[in-house]
C-alpha cells in the first residue's frame, strides 16, 4: 500500500494542470431547473387550451421561450467547456492563458464575498423564472403574475392557517417546557450586592497572593496582551471543605466590583436528555452580556466534581479521623490517639486501597460537560442579528466577537474526579491548593471570628488553641466559636471563656457523651485501659500532645484518648510510626499485666491499627527488616527465593514471608511496652482512679498525673504520695477480685482528699 511519503501532499489549486473536476449535481443542476421551468410552462398551455395537443403545446413554447432555450444551450456550452478542460491540460492551459483576467477580477473579492454573491445572484435567477412561470399560469405579465402569488397564498391561509398553527403550537409546548427546565440553579449577585473583600478571608495568605495576579490581569489585560501573551481566565480552587473556597471565590467578585455569578452544583443534573446543554449555552450567554456591560464577570462553580466525575476517589490529605467502629472497633476508639498521618492511613487502607470506595457517575448528565468544555474553550461565535444574519445576506464578514473579560473559578475538594479536557490550560489555567491553614492562619481566623463576639481568651490561649486544632478549617473555626458562644448564654454569660471554648471542641469533636453509668468494675476496667494509652503516649510519643484523655460513653466508643501534633510536622519517621504502634498496643500489654493475663474485645481496633501501620513500615515504607517494596513484589510477580514456584504459591510465600516479619516486629513492640507499663505502674493506676473521679481530663491535667505536678482542674500532687497509691493499689485488687467474680468490689473508690501532702 502507497506510503503517505509517496502520496505527498494534496495539490494546491493554484498548481494544478487541470480544472477541479464538478460533481453530477453541479454539473446538472441549471440543466434541469431549465427542464423543469419548460415543461411547467407547457403545461400551462395545455390546461390552458384543451384542444392544443402535446407536440403543438412543445413548439408554441420553443418559439415563445427562445430565451429559456438560449440559456440552456449558454448552460450546455459552459458544461462542455467545464469538462475539457477537467480532462485536457493543454486546454485548461491556453484558457488561463488568454481569459486568466476574468478569473484574477473575480478573485479580487474574498470567498466569502464571491459565495454570497453568488447565493444573491441564484436567488435572483429563481426569482426572474417564478415570475415567467406564474405569469404563464395567471396570463399575466410576469411582475404582475409574481405580485398575485402572495394573494393566491392568502385564499388558502385558512387551512394553511390551521396547520401552522398546530406545527407552532407543539413546537412552543415543547420550547416552553425546556425553558422552563434550563431555569434556576443560577444566581447572580451584582458589585453593590457583594460586601466579601480579601481581608475577610484569613488563613490563606499564600493563595490570595497568587489570585491578586490573576484579577490584575482581568482588570488591566493589556498588561499581558501587548507582549503577546492572553489572560489567564480558569481558576480552580481545590481542598479540603471548609477551607474558604466559596468566601475566597466570592471575595474575588468584592475586590474587582464585577457581578459574581454562582453556579448551584445541581444545576446541570435533569431528567430530560439535553436541558443540561441547554442551561450551558444559556449561563454563557447571560456572562457575556454582563461582561460587556460590566467590563468583566466572576463565575463560581461550586463542587466542580459533578460536571466532570470520572468516578475516582480522592486521595485527600491528613485529616483527623474520628475513625469508625468497623476499623478501630468499639472499645477504645483506637484511631483517636493515633497520629493524624497514621489514622488516615488507616482508613485509607481499610476503605480506598481495598476498593470499597465505588466510583461515581458520569458528571451532570450526557452532553453537559462536552457543552461546557466547548464555551470554556474559547470559541467565540459572532454576536447580534444584524452581525450575523444581514451582514452575511449582504455579502459582508460578521464582525469578529469582542473579548469577553470572564474569570471562571471552580472549587472542589476532589481534583481527580475532573476530567482532564477541563483542566488543561486555556479553559482553566492556574490550580491552587486552599489547604488546612497553619498555626499562624488559624491564629489569625480565631482573632478574626473572636472579634465579632464577647471574649475573655488572652493571646496565649488564643495560641494554645490554634495549637490543640491543628486541622481546623475555617468553617469549623467558625463553627467551633460559635458553640463556645452557646454554651456561654447557657451558663448565663455573654462573654465566652477558656473553658466554654475547651467544652465547644470537645463536643464538635466527640460528640455528646450518652448518659450512662458504667458499673464500678467496668468503669474501672476502661480506665485502666485508657491510662495504659496516655501513660504510654506521655513516655514515648514526643511527636504528638495528648489533647485530652475521657472514660465518658460516646456514640462509637467507651473511651478514648486524643492526641494532636504540637507543630505543623510534614514528615513522618520510622520511630514515630514505632511509638504510635506501642501506644496502641499498650492496651493489650495493659489489660493483660493488671488483670492476670485477661484482656477484652475492647483491644480489637488497636490491634488492626498496629498491624496495618506494621504491614506498611515492613512492606512498603522501607521501615523494616527488609527493603524490598511488597506493593512492587505484588504488581510484578516477584515469587520467593528457594527455587521456581508457581504463581499461587509465589505469592502465599512472600504474604507468608511478610507476616512473619510483621508479626516478629509486634511481638517484639508488645514485650517493650509490656517493660515500660511496668516501670509506669502506680502511674497507670493513678491516671485510672483520675479517670474514674473526673471521667474527662485534659492533656495538662493527664501530664499533671503522671508527672505530680499541679493541672488545671486537679492537682497532681497527691499522686506521687505513696500512701494514696497503696489505696489505689487496694482498690486495684479489689476490682481485680469483682473482675474474676463478676460482682462489686468491696472496696470504694479513695477519695483525692485522703492523701496527704507531707
């Protein structure tokens, strides 16, 4: 088969030998609309004069309609010609030669000019023959026969009448519907509506920066244009919810006085094939008239995702996991104490890794994103009847469309469900991150939200609370003072305290505690277990704080232990992944320790967390015994060393392999936390009976504890006396006894004002 190397390129017309060759249609089509015209017209005659037959009807119209045969032959001879020189290039040659001038005179007006003209021209000819006909028709002269038609029209209206009338009136229910589907789902708020400027958005410094760019741009374009570049006018904001993406779109609108356009993430799902592209096309039309009228528009497209869902689940960022019954079980609330890095992992693992997570649809319906793509692409149509219609009609170029000055931002907090057509560059140009802020953003949004209200909240604990929030949004910041606000005004109070804003985290973070009361040996029984977490957390754990520490009965747990990170940290070690797992298994070397070898099913959530941070550090974080990636082993098939295997016992080998490093690596971790709950064991116990007396402490008042200095609630103290630790040791054995026998212990719990400080 010939290569396109040999066939080369297609022959220009100026190039070639010969005349473009015609089609049948173009090449008959003159021929028989004169064919058509004569027999008409002969028919005329004949109805005219019945006694006139066909041969003498045929030679009264060729000596009448000499013109009509002149043409044809004129239209026969063009043909003719047309055709020799399509096969003869020596013909072809000599005609350009010498009548080349007709040509180059016409092709002094543009093919737009020539195409038009020659409709007009066409539209002339079948005027002039409709006239000849009617007039045949009518016995009339031919203008006056072409002024009677329109009254002949009018004598049949009403039935014509009567059809159109139902034509049209399908044709406006069915109109009338799909307008009134395409409505809604978008709002537009013009300059005087919007009050939101860009200090009103705090925390995210970094991206307004780089946003202040682009609206420079919107406002000046000529800054860019005159060295040959275009205005960048796709923006997608893409983060965590909560963040500010909607306030930080909308400020955009504040600052550079345009309409602001919010576009409803359900605006483009119906149920009608097509409403959607239809509510496009007209969202477009409506932005490029405010921005001719204002000199720019913002549009929002709030959860981008559902226009272009591809179904692919977000990998998100470090998150703080409340964590669920299914991973962490339903004893300890295992994830809680847990690093946020190592607990997303985690759910990560359990949910997305394993392919529970199922895709989405096919993003606002069929044809919507493909009508969206084409208005984003830049291809601008001209506007206006006149531009478009009489200008043409005249022969005339419409005007070319005037630069439309349109900022689209997008906002979502699942990029990889776009679809990649809407994200390349000249639809949406620039991609910013509006992350978690950090410690100083959230500094600044506490100040920012602290000064609409009443507060007694000095600098540092201002600070100290943007620390025990390290991944507060803006909205839960909000949200967060606004709780305190409430349960001031409960209390009595208008003015909002540091415990009224300890109390308002802890409750948009664990929820209300059901009211239930654990019997003693129960009570007794969690808190030990608890204690073993925080004792450990406290001797291990540099890394993480302990926020705060309850026995309280929540909606997925019986107690919990919640850990922060002191610092915005963005790396994690393999030591810090090793503390996390002896913190979770802390709860198993503990039970086991002071309750002679019995442990609960309380245990089950931290267990699954030590292993699946263990399979990770030994299999694929290079953490281990080992340095081979298991996750590369698996994707290529990589069998075990000791000979050729097949393909199954490959891959048991190797999952054998590893489980026997991870299980050696737990082993080894559960024998080291079993040594330091020893060492740690009147504090164990202390933070226990502290648990019992308050149910919830903070993180300074768990450190107070174990290390006996004073807290802020309690006084730890009296802890390191050992006069009040053997009674919490005689208490111990007590329950211990109820434990084994399942019955109350004989023993009360010792009070805190038993102790005595020497």
């Amino acid at each position: 088969m010939e290569n396109l190397e040999s066939r080369g390129s297609r022959t220009r017309d100026s190039d070639r030998k010969t005349r473009i060759h015609l089609s049948i249609y173009d090449r008959s089509k003159f021929l028989l609309l004169f064919a058509s015209v004569f027999a008409i017209l002969t028919w005329a005659a004949l109805a005219a004069n019945p006694l006139l037959n066909i041969h003498d009807a045929l030679s009264d119209q060729m000596h009448s309609r000499v013109w009509l045969l002149v043409l044809a032959v004129v239209e026969i001879v063009r043909q003719i010609h047309f055709l020799i020189s399509e096969l003869a290039a020596p013909y072809h040659g000599i005609w350009q030669k010498y009548f080349g001038a007709i040509d180059s005179l016409l092709h002094k007006f543009s093919d737009w000019t020539r195409y038009r003209l020659s409709r007009v021209i066409k539209a002339i000819l079948m005027v002039c023959l409709l006239a000849v006909v009617l007039g045949a028709i009518y016995k009339e002269t031919p203008v006056r026969a072409l002024f009677l038609a329109p009254k002949a029209l009018w004598s049949a209206l009403p039935m014509l009448g009567q059809l159109l009338f139902a034509v049209f009136f399908i044709i406006i229910q069915f109109g009338a519907m799909f307008w009134f589907l395409s409505r809604g789902g978008v709002d537009t708020y013009f300059p005087d509506d919007i009050r939101t400027r860009f200090t009103d958005v705090w925390g995210q410094d970094h991206v307004l920066n780089r946003i202040r760019e682009n609206l420079l741009f919107l406002e000046k374009p000529e800054e860019i244009e005159k060295h040959g570049g275009y205005v960048p006018g796709g923006i997608l904001l893409w983060g965590p919810p909560g963040t500010g993406k909607t306030l930080m779109a909308e400020s955009m609108a504040g600052e550079t006085g345009k309409p602001f356009v919010f576009v409803d993430p359900g605006a483009f799902t119906n149920m009608f094939f097509g409403v959607g592209v239809l509510k496009v096309k007209s969202l477009f039309r409506k932005l490029r008239k405010l921005a001719l009228r204002y000199g720019g528009v913002v549009v929002f497209f709030d959860e981008a995702d559902s226009l272009g869902n591809r179904g692919n689940i977000s990998s998100g960022g470090p998150q703080r996991h409340s964590g669920s019954p299914a991973i962490f079980g339903d004893g300890c609330h295992g994830g809680s104490y847990l690093s946020p890095n190592a607990a997303s992992i985690i759910v990560k693992e359990n949910f997305v890794v394993g392919g529970a997570a199922g895709g989405g649809g096919g993003g606002g319906g069929m044809g919507t994103l493909q009508a969206l793509l084409t208005e984003l692409s830049g291809l601008k149509k001209p506007r206006g009847f006149f531009n478009r219609i009489v200008r043409r009609t005249l022969g005339m170029r419409p005007k070319n469309p005037p630069k439309y000055r349109i900022l689209v931002v997008m906002a979502t907090n699942m990029p990889e469900a776009l679809d990649e057509a809407l994200l390349r560059p000249g639809r949406i140009d620039r991609m910013y991150r509006v992350g978690y802020p950090s410690k100083a953003g959230r500094v600044r949004t506490y100040e920012g939200y602290l000064a609409k209200v009443s507060h007694s909240l000095s600098e540092d604990e201002i600070d100290k609370l943007a620390t025990i929030t390290p991944y507060a949004t803006g909205a839960t910041i909000k949200d967060t003072i606004n709780e305190a606000l409430i349960i001031a005004i409960r209390n009595g109070r208008t003015s909002i305290t540091w415990p009224d804003v300890v109390k308002a985290k802890q409750l948009k973070e664990l929820g209300p505690s059901e009211d239930v009361e654990y019997i003693e040996r129960e009570r007794h029984a969690v808190a030990v277990h608890e204690a073993c977490h925080a004792v450990m957390a406290h001797r291990v754990r540099q890394h993480m704080a302990i926020d705060l520490a309850t026995i309280e009965k929540g909606s997925d747990y019986l107690g919990m232990v919640a850990s922060i990170p002191p610092d915005d940290q963005f790396t994690r070690w393999r030591s810090e992944y090793e503390s996390d797992i002896l913190v979770s298994l802390a709860s198993l070397a503990g039970e086991r320790m002071f309750f002679d070898g019995d442990n609960s099913s309380g245990v089950s959530g931290d267990l699954e967390s030590a292993t699946t941070i263990a399979s990770l550090m030994e299999g694929h974080w290079g953490m281990g015994s080992t340095i081979s990636s298991h996750a590369s082993n698996r994707r290529f098939e990589v069998g075990a060393p000791g000979g050729p295997k097949g393909k199954d016992d490959s891959a048991k080998e190797i999952r054998r392999a590893l489980g026997d490093r991870i299980e050696d690596n737990l082993v080894g971790l559960l024998a080291k936390a079993e040594s330091l709950l020893t060492q740690n064991r009147s504090e164990v116990l202390a933070l226990a009976h502290a648990l019992e007396t308050y149910k919830t402490l903070s993180g300074d008042d768990v450190a107070a504890v174990i290390d006996g200095t004073p807290g802020t609630i309690l006084d730890g103290r009296p802890y390191k006396d050992p006069s009040f630790i053997a009674k919490i040791e005689k208490y111990h054995e007590a329950s211990l006894v109820a434990h084994r026998n399942h019955e109350k212990p004989d023993v009360q719990i010792p009070l805190i004002g038993e102790a005595s400080l020497g």
